[in-house]
C-alpha cells in the first residue's frame, strides 16, 4: 500500500514526506492522502479569517463539510433559537481551553450517531437501557408521573477537534460534548393541556454531571476513543421564549476512564432596559440608558433599542445593541449612523466589543462595531 502527502496552497504547490512547513494561516491548504493508489482522500483546510473572536479552521472532507448526523435535532429538543446559538458557539469557547485555534481545526461530531443520541436522550426504561433522562414514576395519574420524574437533558452537542500528523493527513485529536440542561419542564397530557415544572438548579446540575460519567464511559467503549482527550461541558437553558440565551456552568475534561474535577464556569447573560440589568450592572445599565436616550433625541421620539450583553466572571465581554427604524431614508441612515459612532465612543468605555445593528422592516440598514483598542469604529451602512 502507499500513501502520498500533499498540500497545496494558493501560493504554490508543496510534496511533503516529513513534517507540515509553518503556512499562512490565510490560505486555504489541501491534504492530499491516499490509502491506495485509486482511493484518494482529499482534506481542505479552510482559511483564517481574521476576526477578534478566532474562529477555528474547518476541515473539509473531498471539497465538502461534513455535517454532524446528528445535525437538527438540537432545534427539535431545544425550547428558543437563542439557546440552540449559544449552546453550540458556546461549545467552541470551552474547546479553545484545551484545544488551539492555531493547532486544531474543527469538524462537527461524526461519532454519535442519530438514533444512538435519540437513545440517549429518551428516558430509562426496559426498551431503552441507555437513556440518561430519569424512568417514569409507578403513579396512576399521567400527570403525575410526568411532574414527579421531569426530562432533565434536552439534547447532546458533539464537536471534533483536528490536527495534521505527518502521512496520515488529519487525525481526531480531541472530543467536546456540550449536556444541554433544561432550567424548566414543559410538557402536555393526553388531553394536550400544557405544563410547567421549574427544576432546581443544583439538582439539575447534579444530575447533568452523572450523565456525563455515563457518556464517558460510553465514549471509552467505543473502538479508536480509549485515549482520545474528552471535554464534557453542562450547558443550563433559558426559559421558553427568553430574549437572552442560557450559559454553559460547568465542564471537566478526561484523558482516561476518569473525568477530572469539575471547573465551574461563571457566564451570565442581561437583557437592557431591564431590571436585572439595573440591579446587577447598574453602570452599564446607566450608559445604555443614556445612549437610548440620545439616539431618541436624534429623531424627537421613542424608538425601539434594546441591548444584550455577556458577562463573564463578572466582567464584561461583549455588547450588542438593537436599534429597530420604522420608517426611515438613506440619508437619515447616514445621518443615524454617524451619530450612533460617536455616542458608542461616548457612552461605552468598556474593555469589550460593542455591536450596534440598525434594523428596519427591509432588514440590516446599517452595522456599528467598536472594538477595545480601536481608534474609530468600523461602520458600514447598506
């Protein structure tokens, strides 16, 4: 059998039989592996795309990305769109601890499949020996068996890590599977009348962490994984309809048949104008509300602004604002956005990005980002 490494850049064309050379991170390379003379495998790895967030590199398999098989079941477990975002770009945070954005590349979770996730996330019972959400209850009532025994996890989240190894092209380096925790049980009876069931944090928290042994040791089984580096992260969910996201609260990381001692993870996430805001981050709630101010003075009215910030450990780390145009020229957008720059530099002296999108019923009209260090914003009207 013979193998041949390749990797083409745009600049030029390379054949290797040692080592990768350092490459600009801006170019697209090309992995050429052949495991037989007519099976020729074709790995491309995408371009960096400079951003202060540091995105990962993806790994195309044959020119195409290769979705998860587990892709669209997270929007069927999961209650709001803002949790189905968070849960997933949170994921690739988490991951950056352990895994380099310079050294690894990423690939969505090839490993578990469909109906093995489905499995997993059903409730334990003689038909399914390998669900992790809590058996039913003996209770006559179907009320009260579904009160008494609440469906905890929602969904499991994959994510695979990459890196070139000589001959070999690419090979997994390492795994990240995000727990999806619900913070409230919704379900209906047969008559399809609706409930509520709140769960207790610290009980669904417990509960998120014996699931993960479970998942470990079930990961361990699994032929090619015994001594592939694992992290495991509790992601806890907004209630249904939340305008801000859940945050991930926990992870720990494996590189045997034990998961290491769990690190908390502090991330909250404010809606502004709101009371939580106030009492929680009265500063930055002050400034937002100065900033709505002014931008209502610009047009001798209230319009729709609304901010959404994220803080981490207390600090914050990004702020994005919402200013909803009813109806509007191209020249009051000019206009609009030059002001909303200058007010941003004003109002916002943070150590963080701060976004402000102007949004009519046409959609985006103009985008405003000012990053920490940053002389001016960028601005770009539509």
């Amino acid at each position: 059998m013979t193998k041949r490494l390749g990797i083409i850049s745009l600049a030029g064309l390379l054949f290797l039989t040692g080592c990768l050379p350092a490459m600009d991170r801006s170019e697209e390379e090309v992995i050429v592996v052949d495991e037989e003379e007519e099976d020729e495998v074709e790995y491309v790895i995408t371009p960096t795309i400079e951003t202060p967030e540091n995105f990962y590199r993806n790994v195309l398999r044959d020119g195409q990305y290769h979705r998860s098989p587990t892709r669209g079941n997270v929007s069927y477990s999961m209650s709001n769109r803002v949790d189905i975002d968070q849960f997933e770009v949170g994921l690739m945070e988490i991951a950056s601890a352990s895994f380099s954005q310079d050294d690894y590349y990423f690939q969505e979770g090839q490993i578990l499949g469909s109906n093995e996730v489905k499995a997993w996330l059903g409730r334990e019972s003689e038909d399914n020996e390998l669900g992790l959400n809590p058996a039913l209850g003996d209770e006559e009532d179907q009320v009260d068996r579904l009160r008494n025994s609440p469906s905890i996890i929602s969904h499991l989240m994959e994510h695979n890590y990459m890196y070139e190894d000589g001959e070999d092209g690419v090979k997994l380096g390492g795994i990240v599977i995000g727990i999806g925790l619900r913070t409230i049980y919704y379900f209906r009876d047969d008559d399809y009348t609706g409930y509520e069931v709140p769960l207790d944090d610290d009980v669904v928290e417990a509960y998120g962490k014996e699931a993960a042994e479970k998942i470990l040791s079930r990961m361990r089984g699994k032929e090619g994984l015994e001594d592939v580096p694992i992290t495991i992260a509790l992601y806890q969910e907004e209630k249904r309809n939340s305008i801000v996201p859940g945050s991930y609260i926990a992870m720990a990381e494996s590189n045997g048949d034990q998961l290491g001692n769990w690190e908390q993870i502090n991330d909250q996430y404010y809606f502004f104008p709101s009371n939580q805001a106030t009492e929680n981050n009265r500063d930055h709630a002050d400034s937002f509300n100065q900033f709505k101010q002014d931008v209502d003075d610009f047009f001798g009215r209230s319009i729709g602004i609304v901010g959404k910030a994220r803080y981490k450990s207390g600090s914050i780390e990004e702020l994005k604002i919402d200013v909803n145009l009813q109806s509007h020229g191209k020249a009051e957008i000019i206009a609009l956005t030059q002001y909303v720059s200058g007010r941003i530099e004003q109002h916002f002296n943070i150590d963080a990005p701060v976004t402000v999108n102007l949004e009519s019923v046409n959609g985006t009209e103009a985008l405003v980002v000012k990053y920490p260090g940053q002389d001016e914003p960028f601005v770009h009207v539509y």
